[in-house]
C-alpha cells in the first residue's frame, strides 16, 4: 500500500514539475474582429452570386431547350430529334461543367477563398506564435472549433492579445 501512495505521489510531482501552460483562442471571434477578413469575404460573396448566375443562366438555356422539344417533338423527324436531344444534353454539360470549375473541390472559389485567406490566416498564425512563445505556452486550443472543451477559464484566452498583436487593440 505504500509502495502505491509512494508511486502515486511520485507521479504527481513529476506531472507537476512538467506542468504545461496551456491558452485558448476564439477564431471565429479573432475573424469577425479583422476588417482584411470581413472584406475578402464579401469578394468572395460578390464573386461567388456572379458565377453562380452564370451557372443558372446555363441551366435555364438547358431548361428552355428541353421544354422547346417537348412541345415540337410530334412534329420532329428522328435526325432533328437526335440534334436537340444532343443540343440540351450539350447545354446541360457545359453547366454542370462551369458549376465544377467554379464551385468543385479545386475550383476557382476554393483558389480564390485560398489567395485571399491565406494572407490572413497566416498573419493570425504568427500573431499567435509569437504570444505563445513569449507567455511560454506549450499548446493553444481554439475554442470555437473545439468540441471537447466544456470549459475554460476566461483568464487563459488570449484572442484580445491576438488582435491587439494584429493592431486591432482591445
């Protein structure tokens, strides 16, 4: 029984003496609190509704095309049939083709969303670094994507310090 107490005690000591500091930030708050970020959102807002119009203007040219040939297709012979159906199959491609280039996993959304965030973010990343560093903190956890913290102690966030190391002063 001793030996465990022993051990045990031990264990809390060498824990203790290897204590962590740890801090948290509010991304979502840091973001909402950087006006570089608020405006290359509404870019890509502006640019996303003008590409997203042109992807529904494609589709509703599809549209038109297929109700045309619903309402003549009594009155088409079999070769007109074949070039209408193509023509809206076409159509409907090259709209489904420019949603892909746009709005897909490598499209020009995502390209430009990068171009214009990453400047940002890494600004953030090196503001937060550098207070890291020099409050000697081992770990920062970002409590707004952390669904593990339940609770944190307001004394150990430090996303005022991040704006105010960004010129945001708070």
């Amino acid at each position: 029984m001793k030996k465990i107490v022993l051990t045990m005690m031990a264990l809390v000591a060498t824990l203790t003496i290897n204590a962590q500091k740890f801090a948290l930030i509010d991304m979502e708050y840091i973001l909402k609190n950087v006006p570089a970020y608020e405006r290359a959102n509404e870019q890509l807002n502006q640019v996303s509704r003008k590409w997203q119009s042109e992807v529904e203007e494609l589709q509703k040219e599809a549209e038109n095309l297929f109700k045309a040939y619903q309402s003549e297709v009594a009155f088409l012979s079999n070769e007109t049939k074949t070039k209408r159906e193509q023509a809206i199959v076409d159509k409907e491609k090259a709209a489904a083709d420019l949603k892909k280039k746009y709005f897909g996993p490598d499209g020009e959304l995502y390209k430009k969303r990068e171009s214009l965030m990453a400047p940002i973010n890494d600004e953030i990343y090196n503001a937060i670094k550098d207070i890291a560093d020099s409050k000697g903190f081992s770990v920062v956890f970002d409590r707004a994507s952390g669904d593990g913290i339940i609770f944190a102690s307001p004394k150990i966030d430090i996303s005022n310090d991040v704006l105010t190391k960004l010129g945001y002063g708070y």
